[in-house]
C-alpha cells in the first residue's frame, strides 16, 4: 500500500505490521477584543506529529533506537490531504518499547525470538 510507507534520511522504515497516525496541529493565538469577543490568529498552520506504532524483533527496536539517537532525521510521508509525499525535517520523541513475546531457549534466560511492540512520535523542528 503506497500510503503506509514512510522514510527516514531516505531509507524506507518497512512497516509490516506496524501503522502511524498523523496529527496536524497550529499554533494559535486567542485574545479578547474590548467587547468581549474572541479573536483566533493562527501563527503557524499544520504542523505535522507522527505517531508510529510497530511490531518488531531485537534488531528492529536497535533501528528505531539509533534513529532515536540522531539530532534530527529527514522524515518523508504520504499525505492524504496533499496525494503526494511531503518531506520535514523532525526527531523521534516519547520511545517506548514493550516486550510482547520471548521464548526462552537455554537455562541463561537466553532468547532469540524476541518481539516488542515499539511506539513513538516524530515532531517536526
């Protein structure tokens, strides 16, 4: 499906059985006229935060990870209001990494079919 794809510098973030949800936010401003009525200025207008949710082993979280680790990331995603891929500079934010299965193979606690649930939010610079 062409919308679920999703890059980062480039580099297509194979979303097999994750999603992400787009959130276009403004900055505004709200004062009061002398008359009591409200006046919205909006400052800024769609700016973009993008909730991503996956399903991944060992390997997948250490991606997301290092990706994490970069000061800034060119992020490009469909955009159903645009039909067309748009292109932002952002950085991953609230991580979190929820182990779901693992099967344990020797006495150590050892595992090599790990499987974690990682979510995460990309908000634009």
């Amino acid at each position: 499906m062409r919308s679920m794809k999703l890059y980062f510098n480039a580099e297509e973030v194979a979303l097999k059985k994750g999603s992400y949800k787009l959130n276009f936010a403004d900055v505004e401003s709200l004062n009061k006229s002398e008359a009591g009525t409200t006046i919205r200025e909006i400052i800024r207008e769609g700016i973009v935060k993008i909730s991503v949710t996956d399903i991944v082993d060992d390997a997948g979280v250490k991606k997301y990870r290092d990706y994490k680790a970069l000061d800034s990331l060119t992020v490009k995603y469909y955009d159903p209001s645009a039909l067309a891929f748009v292109e932002f500079t952002g950085y991953l934010t609230n991580f979190n990494c929820d182990l779901m299965k693992a099967d344990v193979d020797d006495s150590n606690g050892y595992t090599n079919k790990t499987i974690w649930q990682v979510s995460f939010d990309i908000a634009a610079y």
